[in-house]
C-alpha cells in the first residue's frame, strides 16, 4: 500500500512539473516529500515528537490553575462511590451529560467521517483511533497502514503463554482467563525490565508506550486462543498478517464475513475509552501510578471490568432481553402497546429494565445510536434488532412516567449483545472479553500519557464515620 503511495506521488510531481514555474514545483516536491516522510514515520515518532509540548503544557497547566478550587465535596459523595467527585487527569476523552464521549475533542460521529477505513468499509479503523488518542491527531490511511504492520510485527505470543492457555480448565471464565494470560504476558515488560536497570524517570513513557503496543498487538490472538480452548476444543485459527487490527480478530475467532468485520471494527472503537472514571480505566490508571508496567495496570482493570456492575452489563441485557421476549407468541412482533404493558410489569414486579439510564449521560447514549445505525443498514429484519428497536421508542416513556430514573435513555449495553447474536457469536460469557480487547487502546493510551506527563502516586485521603461524626455533628 505504502509503495503504492509513493509511485502515485511521483507521477503527480512529474505531471505538476509540465505546468507550473520551477520555483513553485520545487516548493510542492518539498511539500510532497515532507508528506511522504510523515508517512513513514511510526506512532512513536510522532508520540516522542509530542513529548517536550506535552510536558510544557501540563507544567503550564499546574502552574496556572494548580491553586484554583474545583468545588466542595459532599459526604454523600464519599459515602456513594465517589460519584460526580471530580478527581483525576484523563487526556484522552471527556464525558459530557448531553454531547456523550468525545474522544481527544471528537464525536463518535467525527470519528466514523474522519478516521481512516478498511478498503470498502464504512467503519473507523481501531488503529485509528489509537493513532488519535495518543497524539490527538487524525492520520491519514498510510499512516494507519504503517500502524497495522507495526501491530502485527509485535503480536507473536510467548510460548510459556501459548501453553498456559492450553491448560486452563474449560469452566474458567473467559475474563479469568484474560487476566491470567496478561498477567503471564508481563514477563515481555520492557518497561519493568528498564525500571530494574535504572533508567531515567523522564524516558519512563519510552518503556510504557512500547510496552503498550505491544499489548495491544498481542490481544487479538491471545484472546482469540482463550475463545477458541474454551468453546471449539483448541481448535485455533492462525492469524491473517493481510488484515486489519479488528477483522484479523475476527479472523482468528472464527469469523470471515465482511460485516461482522465491520462490526468489530465498529464495537472496537466505541468501546476503547470512556473518561477516567470508570472502574476499567480507573484501575488501570491507579495501578499504573504506582509504576506498575501497562501488563500488570492492565490486568487489574480487566479484574475490574469483570464486575457485574461494569463490563457484564450488555451480557445482562441480553439475557433480560431473550427473557423478555418470551411473553409473547414466537414469529410474532408485538404492538407497542404491548411492549409498554410488559413493561409496566416488569417495573410493578420491582424490577428494572437494564440497558436505559447512565451514570453521567442525560441522552442516548452515541454508542447506542451508533449501533442502531448499523443495525438499520445490515440487519432490519433481525427480530431481536426489532425488538430493540420498538424498546427504544416505548421504554423511555414508560420510564419518565415511572419518575424514578434520572436518564430514561439507552446506553451501549441495550445494543451490543444483539448485533453479536445475529451474526451467530451466541457465546454470551466471552463478551465482555470483546469489551476487554477494545479497552486496552484507551486505558493504555491515557497510561502512556500519564508517564509522559509525570503524574505521581495517585494517594487520595480516607475517612472513617467517626471522624464524619465528629466534624459535622456539632453542625446538627
């Protein structure tokens, strides 16, 4: 692809130079050879080139508002989870109630207009995406192209974790197995390999950006073997080097059709980042202030987005989902009169619908609306898609009326799961592995840049109900 780019640049310099004075052909040829070389540099040329401006800015940043308050913290917010506290530096997306996640400043609909695509898709490439959260620029298909091949340079996995895979037992969940075989994986670490010869801290994001490449590039195939044991007898699917980061996991998986690569490549980059806050993230992001290398910070925000709070969230909308619609006659779709009626007794049983509400977001979720879009172009007759869909139009009514949800709209786990079952990926338990996956380009982003920045030990202070009682109790 890349030579391919090079002799179409040729030929245009020789046709520019038939009807343009020298001087100005000579100022588009260093135009064209400054492009060029851009094209070839690699995601660390160009994050080493961001470094010095990083630091200066974060140093400005302290500097300036360092002193400035952020708002009081209420004891009910430590008492909830810290929820609404604003307490940490995440670069590489923001959260906003109305807008949804936006990734370094972009849209999800930004990133699925800009971010370069496979040959005859619709859908952002992840490598894309990672490209745009470690530096906050767009890159160009060459750019991404190189970024592929230096993935798949770096995806071969260690023998010693090949076996372990091997041995894990069949009832393992897929998210332990994850877990173990990252954990397995940190003897790779160069960044716990230069920690231990004793580099210097200013080059510590060297370590912790190789490091995270190379993770990244290692988990479609790790993950893939832990699918392939677990549910078709070890009958692994060797990787295809022609492909993309997300159609070559779909590959190994099991999964050749054009559409369901596109699907990855669309489930891959939605769900790669979602602020700092989050359990995945945060864990990710605490572990690694500790300088522990982006294997093990990594494996610890995969123990986090095991929880069924977090990351099995879609897996339970689905299983409410396929139990939900049991009330009604098989081949049928019901009215939305019905649906509503159901789901007034799902909600009089004390019950809750999963899928709507969102602990920040007051819309739908552009996660949610990305994936219905899909859905409406390569899957509308799907009959679990439109049961769905005609949810999307009644639960929110339902919802408001009922007056006890702050946000009646759906978030990305009220879709994900039926996208899967349509295209035949049944094996709900493996789905948050898939979510895994996808993670690693955001949490291993913002890691890099935490090194890079510098950010400390993070060490927040704890209180206990005595000292709450204490404080506050001569106020009553």
């Amino acid at each position: 692809m890349l030579s391919r780019l090079a002799q179409s640049g040729a030929h245009a310099v020789r046709r520019t130079a038939l009807a343009m004075p020298k001087q100005r052909m000579m100022s588009v040829q260093a135009t064209q050879a400054r492009e060029q070389a851009a094209a070839h540099r690699t995601l660390s040329d160009h994050v080493a080139a961001l470094v010095p401006k990083i630091r200066a800015d974060f140093k400005e940043l302290k500097a300036t508002y360092g002193q400035k308050s952020l708002g009081e913290v209420k004891v009910e917010q430590v008492l909830g989870g810290m929820r609404g506290m604003t307490g940490l530096l995440t670069e590489t997306s923001l959260l906003d109630a109305e807008e949804g996640i936006r990734f370094r400043g972009y849209t999800i609909p930004d990133c699925q207009k800009s971010l370069p695509k496979a040959p005859g898709g619709a859908e952002p490439l992840p490598e894309g995406l990672l490209w745009l959260l470690l530096t906050g620029d767009i890159p160009t298909e060459a750019q991404v192209a190189n970024l592929t091949a230096d993935l798949h340079a770096r995806s071969a996995l260690p023998e010693h974790v090949v076996k372990l895979i091997d041995t894990f037992p069949q009832h393992m969940h897929p998210m332990s197995a994850l877990v173990s075989a990252v954990a397995a994986l940190q003897t790779e670490s160069k960044f716990a390999s230069a920690y231990q010869r004793g580099v210097n801290k200013t080059t510590y994001w060297e370590y912790a950006l190789e490091d995270s490449l190379d993770l990244i590039a290692k988990l479609p195939e790790l993950a893939a073997r832990i699918y392939r044991h677990k549910f078709h007898g070890s009958k692994y699917i060797a990787p295809n080097k022609n492909l993309d980061w997300a159609a070559n996991f779909a590959h190994m998986l099991g999964y050749d059709s054009p559409q369901f690569a596109e699907l990855m490549r669309l489930y891959l980059t939605i769900h790669s980042d979602h602020e700092g806050g989050n359990v995945s993230a945060h864990a990710t992001h605490l572990v690694g202030s500790a300088l522990s290398d982006p294997y093990l910070s990594y494996a610890a925000g995969m123990s986090g987005l095991a929880g069924p709070l977090h990351g099995l969230a879609n897996q339970e909308v689905l299983k409410w989902l396929m139990e939900f619609r049991t009330q009604f006659p098989a081949g049928t779709r019901p009215s939305k009169e019905t649906i509503k009626e159901a789901c007034w007794k799902t909600l009089r049983e004390g019950r809750v619908i999963p899928g709507y509400g969102h602990a920040v977001l007051r819309k739908t979720d552009p996660r949610y609306q990305c994936q219905r879009e899909f859905a409406l172009k390569h899957l509308p007759e799907d009959p679990l898609f439109q049961m769905v869909s005609d949810l999307y139009e009644v639960v929110p009514g339902v919802l408001t009326e009922h007056g006890k949800t702050q946000n009646p709209w759906p978030n990305v786990d009220a879709h994900s799961g039926v996208l899967l079952q349509h295209y035949g990926f049944k094996e709900e338990e493996y789905y948050t592995v898939l979510f895994g996956v996808s993670r690693a380009i955001g949490v291993l982003s913002s890691l890099t840049l935490d090194r890079i920045q510098g950010l400390p030990l993070e060490r927040p202070k704890s209180i206990d109900s005595a000292w709450i009682k204490k404080k506050f109790g001569a106020a009553k």
